[in-house]
C-alpha cells in the first residue's frame, strides 16, 4: 500500500446502490396495525419496520390491489 495517495486524480462515479435505498417517511397507523407488525416482527426476529416494507414489497410482486367501498349513509 502506498503511504499516501492523490484522491484528485481519482474519478467519481454513481452509487450503484442508489435506486435501492429506502426513503423516510412518515405514516400515521393504527396501533392495532403497529402492534400486530411487531409481534409478527418479534418471533421472526426482525425489526418492525423492516418486516412491514417487506409486506409492502410483496404486495407489489404480487400486483395486489385492495378494493375500498365506501358506504352511503342514509
């Protein structure tokens, strides 16, 4: 290994890694929903958090759509 090296004649390049980071965001859940995501995430010995990107990321390879109807009220 060289004692010191000449970073300025190194050329940079993108992040391959770039498109697959994940983003912050904030949600507002149930804590039913919250609660149901941990115990699930605890006996598989996950974070929470991880466990539910990973729900929401089968729901994408899955193509699955979720049907909302709203009541009318009279």
């Amino acid at each position: 290994m060289k004692a010191e090296y000449d970073l300025a004649k190194m050329k940079s390049r993108k992040n391959p890694y770039a498109a697959k980071l994940k983003k912050p965001v904030t949600m507002r859940l149930g804590e039913d929903v919250i609660q149901y995501f941990k115990a699930m995430a605890e006996e598989a010995g996950v974070p929470y958090q991880s466990l539910i990107n990973l729900y929401l990321r089968d729901c994408i390879a899955q193509h699955r759509k979720i049907e909302i109807s709203w009541q009318t009220r009279r």
